[in-house]
C-alpha cells in the first residue's frame, strides 16, 4: 500500500482527472432531436425515449456515470485525509445515500487504483497504535473489527507484528511510565491503577498481573534498601 506522500499525490491527480472529465461532459454538445414522425404510433415508446434524450433530459447511463463519478470524487477526497477500510467507505457512500450498485461499482474502481487495502490499512493501525498507545493484541484485533475488517485480515496483522515478547516489552514500558504517580496513592491502590490500566489496553491479565507485581516489588527492594517510602516521589 501507498505511503501517506504517495497516496495523496495519487488522490490529487485522480482528482484533477475527474475534474478535467467533469468539465469535458459539462461543455459536450447537446444531443440532435430525433425528427419529428420518425417514428410511428406502435414504436411510440421508442420515440418518446429518444425525444427525451434529445430535449435535454439525460438516460440512464449519464445518470449512473454522473453518480459513479461524484461517489468517487467524495471517496477520494476522505482518503486525501487519511486511509479508510472497505466498510468505512461503504458506511459514507450509504449515508450520502449512494445507490448500492454504484457504489460497489466505485468500491471496484478504488481497490484497482490500490488506494483500499484492509491487509496494509490493519499492519499500520497495529504497528502505530502499539506504538503510540501501547494497545495490546486483543484490543487491537477489537479495534479493527469494529472499522470492518475481517477477522482474519486483523489477526494476521497483530500476529505479524506483536508477538508475546513485544507485548511484555510494551506493557513493562507502560507500568515504568505511571509508576510515579501511581504510588502516591500507596502501593495497594497502585496496584489496582495499574493493573486497569493495562486491562484498559487489552493485556491478558496473567502477563499484567505478572508484569505490575514484578514492578512494585522492585520499587520496593529499592526503597528499603535506600529507606525510603516507596510511595514517595524518586526514580520511578
């Protein structure tokens, strides 16, 4: 999948060829009229079709590709602001009330321009929410379902990039950086602070447990070997 740079030159020179498309169709010349008694009483319905489009009033077809083309347009410029699931486009094109087949017509033509791919979209949620918010596997997998992606799509991705290893590593950084302020509480409430708000992020609770607990007794070896209060501000 496209970089955020490339996607949105991507996104720009897609829109400036509907742009240019648009304003093509804008200044076509007006259908010729069909002539008068071209057609006979039985072929009337045929007739009134062709006047029809001869007066001005479009088909079906300029219709649809009219819609198609607006669909478009307004897909493209929500990924202009950043990537999207296949469900979180069908979910606006539904909302603006976008005739179902045209929208599956547009859904199409944005997996063809490769600017949809819940594999690529899922592998960077993963990498920057474990990253930035210390998300666990579980929580992430919850995540990307409720943006539409299969729950296959997203189990591969956290299982690519988060193994057993890097979640501990992850949550030992989380505990490190609320211990401070935890323990002013006490140790008892320290605990129970910690150990939620690794449940918030979705860590098994055997590893938080594991992981809070180891923490504490370590600030508390080093408090009484220096004889200070745990509780009081230091290092940690």
């Amino acid at each position: 999948m496209p970089d955020d740079a490339e996607r949105g030159a991507r996104v720009a020179a897609l829109q400036d060829r509907l742009a240019e498309l648009t304003a093509r169709q804008s200044t076509a010349p007006a259908p010729v009229p069909t002539p008068a008694g071209g057609r006979s009483r039985r072929g009337s319905s045929d007739g009134d079709s062709a006047q029809g489009r001869g007066s001005g009033r479009p088909d079906r077809d300029d219709d649809t590709r009219r819609a198609e083309s607006a669909a478009l347009d307004y897909c493209l410029r929500v990924l202009a602001v950043s990537p999207r699931t296949q469900a979180q486009l069908e979910q606006r094109l539904a909302r603006r009330e976008v005739p179902a087949e045209v929208a599956r017509t547009v859904i199409e033509r944005l997996h063809g321009m490769r600017l949809i791919d819940d594999g690529a979209y899922a592998a960077d949620y993963v990498r920057a929410k474990h990253r930035d918010r210390g998300l666990a596997g579980s929580a992430l997998r919850r995540e990307l379902r409720r943006q539409g992606v299969d729950p296959a799509v997203a189990a591969a991705a956290v299982g690519d990039q988060i193994d057993r290893g890097a979640e501990r590593d992850r949550a030992e950084a989380l505990v490190r950086a609320r211990m401070t302020s935890a323990l002013r509480a006490g140790p008892v409430a320290a605990r129970r602070r910690l150990l939620a708000a690794l449940d918030r992020r979705g860590y098994p609770a055997e590893l938080a447990i594991a992981v809070v607990d180891e923490a504490l007794g370590a600030v508390a070896v080093a408090g009484s070997g220096s004889g200070a209060d745990p509780a009081d501000d230091g290092p940690f």
